[in-house]
C-alpha cells in the first residue's frame, strides 16, 4: 500500500495525477487535506479534533480519506488509524509550485515526506516549479521511475526525498540530479492595507529570490531544465558550529 | 532593539518574564502571536491578512504588538513593517515545554528563531523543560548572559541557538551542554471518539519518547541537568546520503 497525501487538498489536480498514474500498478490510497494548506510548514493540529472523511467513488470504491488537518497530521493518522498495516511509502505531491531552496521550511508537501521518514516509511515529496502549469505528465513519469528504485534500494534512515520538476515538456528535460538544498529567501514585502472599520491589516506579499546559483543546487538544477532529488532529513543541528560556540566557554 | 517572540502567544508568562528581566537593559519590543500557536511548525500565513494590534501599557507605553498569525508571521511583519531598523537579534521564548530532538520540527518557538536566521538575524529559541512549571527564572538569568555573548561573536550565517532549560531549581543545573539534535519521535496515539451528531472524530494524543540518550545529544543533557545549547540552521540536505543516491544513476 502507498500512501498519497498533499497540501494542495485532497482534489487538486496534482495528486489525482498521481493517483491515475500508480492506480494501475500498486495499492494505493489517497489521505490527504480536505482544503488547502500551503505554507502550513511542519504544523500538527493538536488544538481541534480530527476528522478523516472517506471518498468513495462509484468506479473504485473507498479511494481515501479527507483529512481536516495539515499534510503531516494526514500522515500520522493515517498510518496511526487509518489503515490496517503500515503503508511501504509515501509519495506527496505532485506540488503546485516548486519547493526548493530554504523555502522548503515553509512546505507542507516536503513536511508530509519528512513527517513519514519521522515514522521509518520511505517517502518522496513531489513538485512542479509552476503555479499555472496544469501538465503533471512529466511528474508523474518520474514518480513512476524513482518510487521503484526507493523501494528496492530503501533510503537510510530518517531520509527522504524532495523532488523538484521543471515546468518544461518532456523533450526539453535534461535529465536527474542529485542535489542540495540551495539557499534562497523570500524577500519580504507586506502590502499594507486598511479594513471598511479603519482597521490596518497586512498581506504577505513575498517574491522568491535564489541567493545561491551554484551548479548542484536544487534551485540552480531545475532553473537547468533538469529534475532534482535531494535527500533530506530532520537533523536541523549545525554541526560545523558546534565547536565554535564551544569556544565561548558557556557556563551556568 | 530587541524582538521577543514566541508560540505561547503574547501574554504567556514565558516571555513576559523575558520581557521584564530584558527591559531594564535593552530596547525590547514584544512581537508575538495574540492567541497561542503550538504544534504550527514553520507555517507562514498566505490565505488571510494578518493583523498587528498595539499593545500599550501606562507605565511604559508601547510594548508591542500582538499578531493574528504563526511565530514565522511575528518576525517577518517585526521586520519588515512594524519596526524603523532591523532589531539586532530575536529572542524566542521561554517556551512551556522542552524543544528537544526530531520534535523540534514541529516547534512555532524554533520556527520563529530559525526565520530569523533567514533574514540574516541573530536569534535564539528558549524553551523549559516542563508544562506544568511557571519558574522561569533559571531561563531567564540564562537569557540574560548568553544574548550579550551572541552580539559579541556573532552566529554563523544562517545559524540560530535553540537553547532548553531543565525544570529544577538553580542550584541543581549542572552546566551548560553546546549539544547536537538528538533523535526522538512522537510515538503517535489518537484518541477515536464519536460526536453527537455519530461523526468519527479523533485527538491527537502522543506521547514523546526519546530514540537516541547519547551523551552530547540534547534531550540527554537537559536530561541530566544541563542547559542546552544546539546551533541549528535551515539546510535539510542530508549530505552524506548524495553519493548514495547518485549510485541508482537515476535517469529521464
């Protein structure tokens, strides 16, 4: 059984992609947010209750379930409840809108991946570097390659994979690489405005910006017209820094 | 100038008592979020505005701005709009509750830190080890010597402090640990209850268990009465698992 999950929402059209795509060949359910939930970063709802609503359709039966929560709460309910065994992967995505560089901090789509590794399942986190683009073929060609190879080859533990896919036809892809996470940033911008009752409210009105274009990055790969993978994990400490600040003699 | 923040929300009494053990020394302004916002990882909010109403008091006029939004939100709008000049570091905490291990991921405290750090601040994340505990005194004396030290040497590019405070009185801390992540996860329960409308709905009701008790690691050391400190940044990228992956010589 493979898991698919999203932030986009159960009914975006990249995780149907996927859903049409891995039909024929594997076990697959889809749990993924009722609504969408962009930039909801590595969110667990611990405030409200859950609710995990099945979908069913005439054709295939119980197709998944609609969670009222964050991707990563999709994964551990449905793993936790849901289902009867534990799933062999989970596969979230395909993203609208590429989830490279720092930014991925913010993702919903790489912390449903990361959430599974959390819980020792091998996982793909899945996006296409376009908001408009409507054509996941090449996306979901790919999963149909690499979810193969995840599971004969595994993943050391606590690993998953963040893929990024150029918004290009198929005939302009240059190929795979393995990558790292570039640096990037959203330049901040608010758009400040006032309410019908006088109130000042605020809109985030980021742009992206890359502030590192060495080849080997995500960022700089895709922006190549070449598919990126990079592994990732959970570890966020900066182990480069460790003796520098142990030079400051901490004491207490 | 000074930005506390946190994900216990702006009256908690952990960064109120940051407030009052900081003022008598620096310009500090409270940026926090109006209600409390735990388990939001790193969430940014795009699909509402955000609102920042000030709050003041008679004795000292402005003391900050309460914000409808994540601890992420809190330090983009400090920076970007609510305040002349960028602050010289972003304090986050006292957290109610330890920031240890995988389970940092899911922390609004950390997330606000590690923002911070995006926006080339210094900052650090300060969390006590308990739920229960309303002593934050130890945290705060600590606060009160490590900020000046982190002005003074400065904190490598991207990098932030997540510091945790063990919940026993001042005379039992043993020292202070410059740590790395350690391992643990949420062993994942959910409590299945049905409402009176005979919907299915479920609590999130984990438990947290370390993985990993290796000396050096945080959980440990707070585990032993030591004050953490780990560097953190925001690279994912698992390196030593790339040439692993380059192996599959993944193709398309």
């Amino acid at each position: 059984m493979i898991v698919l999950t999203n932030d986009d929402g159960f009914y975006a059209a990249g995780i149907q992609s996927v859903w049409q795509a891995l039909k024929p060949l594997e076990d697959v359910i889809i749990v993924a947010p009722e609504s969408e939930q962009s930039a909801v970063g590595h969110a667990i709802t611990l405030a409200n209750p859950l609710k995990a609503l099945p979908v069913k359709t005439q054709e295939h039966g119980l197709i998944g379930y609609a969670v009222s929560g964050t991707p990563a709460d999709c994964v551990k309910i449905a793993v936790t409840e849901l289902l009867d065994e534990p799933p062999e992967m989970v596969i979230s995505g395909v993203n609208h809108g590429g989830n490279m560089g720092t930014s991925i901090i913010y993702s919903g789509t790489v912390s449903a991946a990361t959430e599974a590794a959390t819980m020792g399942l091998p996982a793909i986190a899945v996006s296409l570097d376009s908001w408009e683009s409507r054509d996941f073929s090449v996306a979901t060609e790919f999963i149909r390659n690499l979810y193969p190879l995840v599971l004969e080859h595994g993943l050391p533990e606590g690993v998953s994979l963040n893929v990024n896919i150029p918004a290009v036809p198929r005939d302009e892809i240059k190929g795979v690489a393995v990558t790292r996470q570039g640096k990037s940033r959203v330049i901040e911008k608010f758009d400040k405005r006032v309410d019908p009752r006088n109130n000042i409210y605020y809109w985030l009105a980021g742009e992206m910006t890359f502030m590192e274009v060495e080849p080997g990055t995500d960022c700089e790969m895709v922006r190549e017209n070449y598919i990126s993978v990079t592994p990732i994990h959970f570890d966020l400490t900066r182990h480069d820094a460790l003796d520098r600040i142990k030079e400051w003699k901490l004491e207490f």
